[in-house]
C-alpha cells in the first residue's frame, strides 16, 4: 500500500511539475511575440502618443477609417476588436494608460455594448497569458468566477481556452506570424452587401442604467485628461426596435446619436456593420463635428 501511495505521489508531481513547464513555456511564447494583433501590441506599448484612440466592438474596428483622420494631421489608431464587449475595452484603455502614454481623445462606441458588462470569453481570454505578468490584467480579471483557478492552476487556462490561446496560436505567437488587425491604423474595412443580413432587432433590448465598465472607461479618461466622445453609430434602416437608442441617449445623455447618420442599406455590408463607403461617409461627419478646429 506505501509503494502504491507513493508511486500515486511520484505521478502527481510530476503532472505538475509538467503543467508549470508549460505553462511557463507558453506564457514566454506570448511575451516575446510584438506584432501579432491588437491585444499582444498592448503589453508592448513604449512611449507611443496619440491625438486619437478609438475603442469598442466591431462596431467601432469596422466603421472609422484612420486614413481620413490622418489626412487632417490626426495620429490616431482603431483598437476596436469584433465580438469584444466593454469590459474588454476598459482592459485595453486601462492597458494604454499604464504604459504611459498621452491621449488627447477617446471615441468610444457605446451603444448595444450597453446591453450587458459581461466579459466576452472569445476575446476576453486573449488577455490571460498576461494575467502573472500585468498587474492591470490581473485586478481586471479578479472579480470574475473563474479567477482562481484560472491564475493559480498552472496551465488551467490554456488548457481552458485551448480553441483561443492553445497551441496553434501559442505557435503562432512564437513564430511572430502576423495577422492583417494592425493594419489600416488597426481599421478593418467591410466589402459591399452581404445577401440576407439585412435584418436585425433590437426591440427586445435594454441599455443597463449604470454599466460598471461604461463608467470605468468615462472615469479614467477624466481623471486622465483625456477628452471623451462616446458614440452610438449607424444601423441599416431595416433595423427593428430604433428606439433602443433612445433609451441609450435617456439613460447616458451624455452620448452622441449617429444612429440615423447614415441609413441606405446600400451603405451597409450587414445590417449592423457598415461597408467601407458607409464608413467613409461616417467618420467624415465625426471628424467635422469633433476635429474640424
């Protein structure tokens, strides 16, 4: 029975031994790596100052084009990231700032993110390889469910999220492959009309009346000096439910309504994503309602 327990014994330490190696093996794979997309560029911001920064869902990556802002002398980039909620987006604010960086502007696009301060676990564990390594990260991600299995189980979390930060993209990381979300000032232009995707409701939704990570973000820029736009931006007329943005202006009058400032379906590649034309035609009216002085 002693031998038994002890070969049980000799297994386990061994289990976790392997565990921490990999852990620590992938964890290095991620911090060498500089220029894969938006969330690795992050950790590795050094002393990089902009006139603007925009932030949000895909709803912000595909509907301002940096190009146009850089013509009027603008250094901006889109750190906007599809499928991303606002509590994502408060990491990557709260990212840049620790890195010391200045900030003359914020865009923040805030609208249906409003409907809920749950993390997007698709993009939200992108973050986690970090979460030793970043004290931001970690106070970020502490009052989430899963946190300490997460950061104290070594190799939990790759293991966890291996379809998101598993080996493919451990490998990827290492080999510094690049993607195309860097490029265009981070704006990811959408191609003409998708068939069908005409379609969208938002007659059942609710805009929460105080959202913690809504708040966050308005805070830090505040206390930062940074000046603040928050924006709701268009949604193809065939829309269901438009007065979900005026619950939005009720609650957060603070936010500026662009819903209706471009409407044809023409301008639209999916119902809630504007193609590059539709774009084009939105961040020039944003760039001379805020930056046209």
């Amino acid at each position: 029975m002693k031998k038994f327990l002890l070969y049980l014994t000799k297994i386990f330490l061994i289990i976790i031994v392997s565990l921490i190696i990999l852990d620590v093996l992938y964890t290095a794979m991620y911090l060498q790596c500089r220029n894969r997309n938006k969330i690795v560029q992050l950790y590795n911001f050094k002393n990089i100052n902009y006139d603007v920064i925009i932030l949000g869902s895909s709803r912000a990556n595909n509907h301002f084009v940096c190009e146009m802002f850089e013509k009027k002398g603008l250094k901006v980039f889109n750190y906007g990231m599809s499928g991303s909620s606002l509590f994502e987006t408060s990491l990557m604010l709260k990212l840049i700032i620790e890195k010391k960086c200045v900030i003359k502007n914020v865009i923040l696009d805030a609208d249906v993110n409003l409907i809920s301060d749950k993390q997007s676990i698709g993009i939200g564990c992108a973050f986690l390889p970090y979460i030793h390594t970043s004290k931001t990260t970690r106070e970020h991600f502490k009052s989430e469910y899963d946190f300490n299995y997460i950061y104290y189980i070594p190799f939990y979390r790759y293991f966890k999220y291996e379809n998101r930060i598993g080996f493919r993209e451990m490998f990827m990381n290492a080999i510094s492959k690049k993607t195309n979300f860097l490029n265009h000032g981070g704006y990811t232009k959408l191609d003409g009309v998708e068939d069908g995707s005409m379609h969208y409701s938002t007659s059942a939704s609710n805009p929460l009346l105080h959202h913690k990570y809504y708040e966050e973000i308005k805070n830090i820029c505040r206390i930062n000096h940074i000046n603040f736009i928050p924006v709701m931006t268009p949604i193809c007329e065939n829309n269901v439910g438009m007065d979900y943005f005026d619950k939005v202006k009720k609650a957060y009058p603070e936010i500026y309504n662009y819903e209706n400032a471009v409407v044809e379906n023409k301008y639209f590649s999916s119902c809630g994503h504007m193609n590059d034309n539709g774009a084009r035609i939105f961040t020039a009216k944003i760039i001379k309602d805020f930056f046209s002085k």
